[in-house]
C-alpha cells in the first residue's frame, strides 16, 4: 500500500514556527514560496520549513 505525501504550500510571510510545527503534528509537510531574502530562508529552514520556492537561488546558495 502506498500512503500519498501531503503538502500545502503558503506564502512565507504567514509562516511561524508554531505553525510549521502545527502543519507537521497533523502530518502535512510545509513548502514556502517565495523566498528570496537568505536571512529570512535559514529562519525558516531552521524551524522546521520542509522545502522553500524562490526566485533567487543564487543568492540563496552562496
């Protein structure tokens, strides 16, 4: 039997870690768009974030 992931995707400005955390207990995964400042992907990253959307990867990667 294979159990489909769920995801929802939201606009990173409406993210909190109590929500990121909230989203994980009811088993859903967290994608953020768009985020294109570093500071504010780590923030979230390091809250539990499960996958991020920008338009800037480059800035994101160096």
């Amino acid at each position: 039997m294979v159990i489909p992931e769920f995801r929802i995707g939201v606009g990173h400005l409406a993210l909190s870690a109590p929500a990121i955390a909230q989203a994980h207990r009811a088993g859903l995964r967290i994608a953020a768009y768009t985020v294109d400042d570093p500071a504010r992907a780590r923030e979230l990253l390091g809250q539990g974030l499960d996958l991020l959307v920008t338009d800037e990867p480059g800035l994101l990667l160096a």
